[in-house]
C-alpha cells in the first residue's frame, strides 16, 4: 500500500485535490521558500550581474577588449603605461576564453560519441557485468574534481606512472600554426610553439574536463533510450535497413532532445570546471581557462574584471537552463535532475 | 508479490529512474555489439579507470607509516572536519529547506512558481568557481548582506544627515545584523548550501507529485489531525527520497573546491578543506601526501554514500514489508 501512490498508474489519475494547508501555515511555507531561494539563488545571480557592470559599460568591454589609442595621440608615460597594462589583462582574458571554447569543442564530440556508443551497448543489450558497467560509467560524478586532477598529474607529471614516457614528448600547440608560404619548402604552414610533456599543457586540460563530463552524454542518453526500448529498431532492421542506417534514421531522432541536452550540460560543465583543471594547469597564465582567469582577477584584486568574466559563464548557465526548460517541455521529464541526482540510482 | 518487488527497487526512486526496467530484448537482432561495447571499454578504461588506477598504485608505493603520518597530521585532520562537519551542517539546512520548498512548489500555487521552479536547477548549471566568487563578495563582511547591519545604520544615518538631524545610530549600532563571517567558517557552510540545494528538492518533488491524495482524505475522515497526517502518512512516504537527496548533496559538498576556496580563509589548520589540502601539498610537490589524502577523502565519500544507500535501502525495505 505504501508503495503504490508513487507507481505511474496513481500519479495519472490524480484523485480529489489535496486538503488545504492552513492559511497561515501556508503563508509562512511559501514565504520561507521565497526568502530562502531569493538568498540563495536570486541574489547571487544578481549580484554576478551587477558587480560586472558597477562601473558601467564602457569598463565591462574594456576588460574583454581594450581599442588602441587614435593615431597621433600624444599620452604621457603614465597613461601609456596604464593602456599596455589593461591591453595586456584583456589580452589574457582572451586567450582564456579562447582556450575554454577549445577545450569544450574537443571534450563535448568525444564525450557524445563515447555516450552514444555507450547507450547503445549497454540498453540494447544484456550481457554479464552490464549494471558493473553503468556504475562505472557514474564513477567521474562521484569522484572530487580535485582528485579527477589528481589521477592525471600521479599518471602523466614527471614522478607520475607514464612521466618517463611522456615526459619527454614534444607537441605543437595547435594555436601557433603560422602561414609561412611557400618560399622555404612545398608546405606553407608551420607551428611557432610547441609544449613538452603533457601535465600543465592544455592537452592535461582537455583530458581532466573529459573525465568530469565523462557522464552527462550518456547519463542523459540511458534512461531515455532504456524505456524506447528496441522495437522500432528491430522493426527498421527486420525491413532490411542496415545497421548504420537504422541508428541514424530511428535511434537518433528518438532521442535528440536527451542528446541536445547532454551536450549541453556536458559543455556547461566543461567551460566551466574549476578543480580538475585548476590541478592539472600548474598555474601558467596560458593554460588558464575562463574559471582560472576568474581566480586570478580575484587574486589581484580586480572584482569588476572577475564578475566581468563571471557574468559570460553566468550567461551560459541561464542559456542551460532555457534549454533545459524547453527539452522538459517537449519530453516531459526533468533532464537536469535525472542526469545530475542521479549519481547512486540504480 | 513479485510486481510489487519489482516496484519496491529502482524504478520507483525517481521518474527517469522508470526506466531502468527490462524489456523484451531481441538482442540477436540488432548490430553493433562488439564496436559500441569495445569502444566504451576503451575509452572508459584509458580515461577513467587507467587514471585512477594510477592513484591506487602510487598509494602502493606508499609505506605504512608514511601514509599514517600524512593522515595524522594536525592539519589535515583539522581539514578533514572542516570538510565533513559543513557538508554536514549544509546538508541538514538543505534537507530542512529543501524539504519546504519541494512541498511549496508541488502543493501551495503562488504566483512565480514556475520561475521560482527553474530557479532551482541554477546551482547545477552555474561554475562553482562564479558561485565562490559571487557568495563571497556578498555574504563576507564587506558585502552586501554579510555587512546588512552597518549598511543599514550608514543609510539610516545618511538620510538623518540630509534631514539635518546629524547622526542617528552609531556604525555599529545595528552590528548583530551584520554577519560574522569573516573569521568563521560559516561562508563555507553557506556556500555548500547553495552548491547541494537542488538535491533534496528534485529528490522530493517526484514522489511529493505522484502522492495520492486520497490517503489524506482517508486519514482525515478517520479523524486524524492535520500534524497526524504529515506525521504519520505523508513524512514516511516521503523519507527515502529525502534521504537519498541529503546522500547526493552531503557527497557532492564534500568533494566542492571550487567554491569554497573563493570564500573560506584558507587559514592552514583553521578553515582549509581536504581538497584544498591536497593541491597544497600538490603545489609543494609533495606528492605523495596528497595522494595519501586524496585516497582517504575518496574512501570517506564512497563509504559515506554507501552507508547512507544502504539505509535508505533498509528503509523502503522495512516500509514495505510493513505495508503487506
């Protein structure tokens, strides 16, 4: 008995409306629930906004981007040199975010490739160790960020496991590739820097956001695709569509939404991963990303600039958000809790 | 009998959680076994499980005296219950508020609800490192609520001063409504409130929609009073996933760097949490250290989260054996 309100039958004939609460009762509960998420979320939201732009526009574009002064302007030394200092800041600030939106365009295609082939291994199928497999799968969401550094720097840093064979490798940073032309040799293009060894490289980077976004594709993906079960597949391939072509044309329209959305959270999570990647970066300013950059602005002092940045990644957390409403809209569930809350539910 | 076992396990925890129900699979039928499996092991073990391999190894390597001497050390004690005690403290906050704000959302309409609702998934969707920053510039004394009561006296003051009164109150007149927050660690507290607080409430929603009325009618025309029915009919049913949701948040909290490092002290002994710890001894190069630290706080949460399962388990468990 107690276990049947919660099963789908009761929930879709919903009985006679609930007893009231108290009056009184009632207005201190939602008074309560407003106070507590205005504290709690609606504030501090605001406050990201607000203190980016406390000394106005024109301050918040200079920390992104900061015009040279007018041809012939006479500065004195003072102000030119204020004007190198605010380029230079600016300058960094762009290279985090460029680096970020890096990381994020290798981290998401791996992930949603490695979600898919997953989801499809594991509710396709039934075989020997497959809830093993899903557990495992969940692993990264119950580790610490810190520790998901940790793993990588023990692995691959000087004293680490693999440090003798990758210690020594050398690399091309892919931003570096220059147009040489063609006067030296047939092959016009060269890189101008290249990174040794792997920790505190981007390359660390891009392996540490992987393995705490490891989850979302897949996490988003299992649920849905386990309750579709596979009829219309075994339909598609019972009609003589090939394997390729049944994944394409049924599998993957069934579960775009669940698709967009782990894509979503899973770049959400990789703009803005702090720990991991705070471990593995080794604190060189051309490895921070935009949450790292946030730190040091803090560090030095420059909160408007720290809010400035804060307020992008702000801006994609609303964007998450909108979508995840939308996705909820169009398949009935909440994404956003099933893929994060449900790190121990098997 | 047997359908209600089934109900009783993971389906019924949340709804997504519906899924994870067997279907006729015609498994012979459909391709692709071998290269999506392949391709999962291969990507899960290279990137997951190889690296964390690693740190079981290094830990190996490990002689026993080394570890119990990092361990033991007053300072990584110290971090170790700063961790766990505010994962604790913003756990029950959580579980008290959640538990409201999850029955005000399902039961008691006013208006924004439904904005209020997508509000409560922001802590998911935010950086931890904006959250830190952003907490820690209003809750700290400087803020704009850490310093509510000298804030409010300055502009009671202001206004006095342009009505020609001079000064009204003192600056810290209204002191007891500033927080002190500075040298505590109360902002760490407050910070893993916001990063845990849609845990308890996403738990607790589901179940508190799908809740039959009718069993409070029942209950209410057998006389029962309003306190007997939250009591004894709704709370109990409501209780695993409670508990589940204080599980994820009170896990998740003890893991949190991010945020907390913008907002605690960081005072070595004081307020550093074990994570903060463990890059500390990183940036030392001491890395054998963090590693000793880091195998223990992994051990603690995946104990902890386990124990708690386990309960939670007992509990639906014992719930419905007494129901049959």
């Amino acid at each position: 008995m107690a276990g049947a309100p919660a099963n789908a039958v009761a929930a879709a004939a919903p009985g006679t409306p609930a007893p009231a609460t108290h009056p009184f009762v009632r207005r201190i509960l939602v008074a309560t629930t407003v106070a507590f998420l205005t504290l709690f979320i609606v504030i501090p939201v605001a406050n990201v906004f607000a203190q980016a732009l406390s000394k106005g526009v024109d301050a918040y574009v200079r920390v992104l981007h900061v015009a040279r002064p007018p041809e012939g302007a006479r500065l004195n030394p003072a102000e030119r040199r204020k004007l190198a200092a605010e380029r230079d800041q600016a300058e960094k600030t762009w290279s985090s975010i460029r680096l970020t939106a890096a990381i994020a365009a290798i981290v998401v295609p791996l992930n949603v490739v490695f979600g898919l082939a997953a989801a499809w291994s594991v509710t396709k199928f039934r075989f020997k160790g497959r809830s093993l497999l899903v557990a495992l799968i969940d692993l990264p969401f119950s580790v610490s960020p810190v520790i998901a550094g940790l793993v990588f720097v023990l692995l691959l840093g000087r004293n680490g496991v693999f440090g003798p064979w990758v210690g020594n490798w050398t690399w091309p940073d892919p931003f570096s590739l220059h147009w040489r032309g063609f006067a030296l040799d047939w092959w016009p293009l060269e890189f101008t820097r290249s990174f040794t060894g792997v920790i505190f490289t981007p390359l660390a980077i891009a392996l540490a956001s992987i393995f705490v976004t490891f989850p979302f594709v897949a996490r988003s993906l299992i649920p849905l695709m386990d309750t579709q079960g596979s009829g219309e597949e075994v339909a598609a391939l019972s009609l003589g569509a090939s394997g390729w072509r049944t994944f394409l044309k049924v599998t993957l329209p069934n579960v775009k939404w669940a698709l967009l959305y782990g894509v979503i959270l899973c770049s959400a999570r990789a703009f803005g991963e702090f720990g991991a990647v705070s471990v593995v970066s080794g604190h060189i300013d051309s490895n921070d990303t935009m949450p790292l950059r946030i730190e040091k602005l803090w560090n030095e002092y420059n909160n408007q600039a720290a809010f400035t940045v804060a307020s992008l990644l702000t801006l994609l957390a609303v964007v998450t958000l909108i979508i995840q409403m939308i996705v909820e809209r169009n398949t009935g569930r909440n994404v956003i809790a099933a893929v994060e809350g449900e790190e121990t539910m098997r | 009998m047997s359908e209600n076992a089934a109900a009783g396990g993971a389906p019924q925890r949340s709804p997504a959680g519906k899924a994870f129900h067997s279907r006729t699979h015609s498994s012979r039928l459909v391709p692709g076994l071998p290269l999506t499996l392949g391709y999962t092991l291969f990507y899960l073990s290279g990137l997951v499980l190889i690296p964390l391999a690693a740190m079981v190894f290094k830990t190996a390597q490990l002689s026993w005296s080394e570890f119990w001497h990092t361990v033991n050390d007053p300072i990584v004690v110290a971090s170790f219950r700063l961790t766990f005690g505010a994962s604790a403290i913003a756990a029950i906050v959580n579980g008290v508020f959640g538990l409201i704000v999850a029955w005000v959302l399902v039961r008691e309409p006013f208006p924004g609800r439904r904005l209020f609702d997508a509000l409560i998934d922001f802590p998911f969707a935010l950086p931890t490192a904006v959250a830190g920053l952003t907490f820690s510039s209003l809750y700290l004394a400087n803020g704009w609520i850490g310093g509510l009561g000298r804030h409010i006296a300055g502009s009671i003051n202001g206004v006095a001063g342009l009505a020609g009164f001079g000064e009204v109150l003192s600056a810290d007149a209204l002191s007891w409504l500033s927080f002190p927050y500075t040298n505590t660690n109360a902002g760490v507290v407050i910070v893993l409130i916001f990063v845990g607080l849609p845990f308890v409430v996403r738990t607790v929603q589901p179940v508190l929609r799908d809740w039959d009325t009718e069993y409070e009618h029942a209950a209410l025309s057998l006389g029962a009073n309003r306190w007997t029915i939250l009591c004894r009919v709704i709370l109990p049913e409501i209780f695993p996933a409670w508990l589940s949701g204080l599980a994820l948040a009170f896990a998740r909290a003890i893991g949190e760097y991010g945020s907390v490092i913008f907002i605690a002290g960081n005072i070595p002994g004081k307020s550093q949490i074990a994570p903060l710890q463990i890059v500390t001894k990183l940036d030392d190069f001491r890395y054998s250290q963090a590693t000793a630290i880091g195998v223990v706080l992994l051990a603690l949460s995946l104990l902890i989260l386990l124990a708690i399962n386990g309960l939670e388990w007992w509990a639906r468990r014992h719930e419905t054996g007494a129901a049959r």
